[in-house]
C-alpha cells in the first residue's frame, strides 16, 4: 500500500471520529433529543460513506494508472462536457408533450445512457487531475502543510470524490438569528420530505431550513457535489482542503470545539468559513487560470448591471437582514416572520426564489460573512487582512493562528 494512501486511511478515520462526535452535539436536551429523532430517518450515514470511498481509494490505487507528471486537462473538459450534454438532454424530456414532438425519445434516451456511462469512467479521471492541480498550485504559492511546511509535503493530500448533493437541516432560534443545529441529511430526500420534516422541527417553535450543500470536509476524501460547473468544482475542492488544513490549526480546531459542543466564541464559525471561502476563491482562480486558460470561453451574455434594472439583489438581501434583525431585538417575531414571507414574494417576481426565506436561512448563509446575506464586518476584515499580506500563503498563517474575531481586529489594528 502507497505512502499517500495509508495517510488517506488514517486521516479518514481522524475525521470520522470527528464528524461522529459532531452529530452527538448537545444531545442532552430535550430539543437535541426532539431533533434527533425527526432527523433520523433522512441523517446522512458518514460511517457507510466513508467505507466506500476508502474502498473505492484502494481499488483504484491497485486498477487505475497513475497520472502522468502533466496530466491532461483535456480530460476534465470532457468530463464536464459530458455533464453539461447530460443536463441539455434530461431537460428536453421534460419539456411539456407539445414541445417533445421533435425529439427521437429512444434516441435521447440511448445517449444519456452512454454519456452516463462516459461520466462514471472520467469521474475519477477528473478527480485525480484537480486534485493534482491543486497540490501543485499550493506548492507555488509555499503552501504545504499546516506543521510548518514540515518537508514541502502537501498534507492532508489533496483528496475528493464527486457525489451527489447532500442536504443539511439548519435549525435557529425564532427570537434571533443564530445557527443552533446543524444536521446532515442524505442526498436522496425529496423536496415532500425536507417540507414534512422542517414543519415537524418548526413545530418545536424554532426556525428550520434543509438545503443543499456543494461540499463536505468531515469526511475525508472531502466532498464536492458532481453536477456543478467546473469552476465551482475547483473553488468547492480548494475550500474544503482548506478546512482540512485548518482543522490543525488554531482557527480551525476552536471550529471542532464548537461542533463538539465545547464553549467557544460564537464567532469562531462566521471566522473559519470566511478564512476558508477567501482564501479558496483566490486559490481556485490560480488553479483555473494556471490549467484551463485555453479552454475558457466568453460570457454567452454580458450580466446585467443592477443599475439598469433598479434591483440590486446583494442590497435588498442586507436591508432585509437587518429589518429581521431590528424586528428580533424588538422581540416582535412574529412581524420579522410575516415580513420575510412578504420578501420572499418579493423576490420571486424579481425572479429570484428562495424556497424558505427565515430566521434560519439567515443563520446558514450568515456565517460566510462574504455573502449577501450577512451583516458581519468579518468579512470585510478577513478582505482587508488578505489585502495587506504579501501572499496567499502569509495571510493563511496569519488567519490560522486567529482564535476569535478579536483576535482578528487586533491583527488589523497592526496593519502597517
């Protein structure tokens, strides 16, 4: 057995004791113990996922070849060709009756079948030369380990598989906004059923929200959903190594206290997901830019500047934030309710629908405090921290050592 792959056993089983450990939080109360049982029949099987995908590991380690010292680009933009010809066709046999009379159905239906057969067998084509990319895009930027770039070894190795989407229940007071709970839910529930098991979790008089999510680092290799663009694939792999990476560190490791139900600074979560969503954003684009330059195409239309439309979506996200935030302090909740209900129609007929705009959507994209929906100025402080360091690789060290937001303002407040 290969050195990287003992390093991926044992890491594995690192994160699994953690990502077990995470779904016993706070289960001494009545609520934990509530919820627990609502989520039970649709909880995502960590112990099951990672048995495959370790022996999914060695087996392709014994049958797959090994990439070339350059491996080929080319693969992954036929992988994800094949994806994006997969979409086009399932769509079109969904069009309504009047709108399939031109389509060979059998026809359609025998090339899905093959391209599905053409995406199992590229997928782990794909896997391997991303993460490759990634680990050698980190080594030019001196970015290696989190022991000190102890021997120039990327550790943990860059490590996903492309699966489909998992789900998480995010659970929040009603009276503020604040991220409770957060459960994983397994990729094959229904939109009837996340509806059924929010309305029996809001029963408990919180607020409640299943929604999908583009990647997972407790487990390990991470994971990263199969049916986004391949940019986003790139961002959502480098993140998720980065909460690996971090995980070792101050900032991340104060982040699985937290999980575990220890005492920690609030603001640890909001803190660690910025670090990482910057950080990856940044890293992603050296990887794009550094292997898929040739293969970049233009915009098939120029977007549509806010001014010119009079609706600035990020803008009217804020304002509705912290509308629900003065109404909360006011303990008016059930007026925050109705006027997120009204917003919620409001944006629909701007066309952006929100399934369930509520205290506890606010919760989950609030922590990643470079997103619309958040209020917190540690975005904007992670940014500027970034801005006054040399690289990449300076402001991870920085960042990693941080414990709490103050600790964050203060190393802002020493910025030459």
């Amino acid at each position: 057995m290969n050195i990287p792959l003992r390093i991926a056993l044992v890491l594995s089983g690192v994160l699994l004791l953690f990502s077990g450990c995470s779904a016993l939080v706070k289960t001494g109360n009545e609520l934990a113990s509530n919820l627990n049982q609502l989520v039970k029949p649709y909880s995502f099987n960590f112990a099951s996922w990672e048995f495959n995908a370790i022996f999914n590991q060695i087996k392709q380690s014994l049958t797959m070849r090994q990439l070339a010292v350059n491996p080929d680009s080319q693969d992954v933009i036929q992988y994800f060709s094949y994806l994006d010809r997969l979409e086009s066709l399932k769509s079109s046999l969904n069009r309504p009756e009047l709108e399939k009379v031109s389509i060979d159905i059998t026809r359609t239906k025998e090339e899905i079948q093959q391209l599905q057969e053409n995406i199992d067998k590229l997928r782990p084509v794909a896997e391997q030369t991303i993460a490759w990319q990634i680990t050698q895009t980190l080594a030019s930027e001196g970015i290696f380990n989190p022991f000190n770039n102890w021997l120039n070894l990327t550790f943990p190795p860059v490590k996903f598989k492309l699966e489909k989407p998992l789900y998480v229940l995010v659970v929040s007071p009603r009276d503020k906004i604040e991220r409770t709970s957060t459960m994983m839910i397994k990729s094959d529930i229904s939109i009837e059923q996340m509806e059924e098991l929010e309305a029996a979790v809001d029963r408990l008089n919180v607020s409640s929200l299943v929604v999908e999510i583009g990647g997972l680092g407790a487990t390990y290799p991470s994971f990263v959903i199969q049916n986004a663009d391949l940019r986003f694939t790139i961002d959502t792999a480098c993140e998720e190594w980065l909460h690996q990476y971090l995980a070792f560190k101050p900032l991340g490791f104060g982040y699985i206290l937290q999980l575990l139900g220890a005492p920690v600074n609030p603001g640890i979560p909001t803190l660690n997901e910025t670090v990482a969503g910057v950080a990856a954003k940044e890293l992603g684009a050296l990887v794009y830019n550094k292997f898929y330059t040739e293969y970049q195409k233009p915009p098939k239309t120029e977007p549509v500047a806010p001014a010119a439309t009079g609706f600035d979506f990020n803008q009217e996200m804020r304002e509705i934030r912290k509308t629900v935030d003065q109404y909360l302090a006011r303990g008016e909740i059930q007026l925050a309710e109705k006027y997120m209900q009204e917003k919620q129609q409001f944006l629909a007929s701007k066309g952006y629908y929100i399934r369930k705009l509520n205290q506890a959507y606010f919760a989950f994209y609030g922590s990643y405090a470079y997103s619309p929906t958040s209020v917190d100025p540690i975005g904007d402080q992670v940014r500027l921290l970034r801005e006054h360091s040399q690289n990449l690789q300076e402001f991870l060290s920085t960042a990693s050592k941080l414990k709490t937001p103050a600790d964050l303002e203060k190393a802002i407040s020493q910025l030459e």
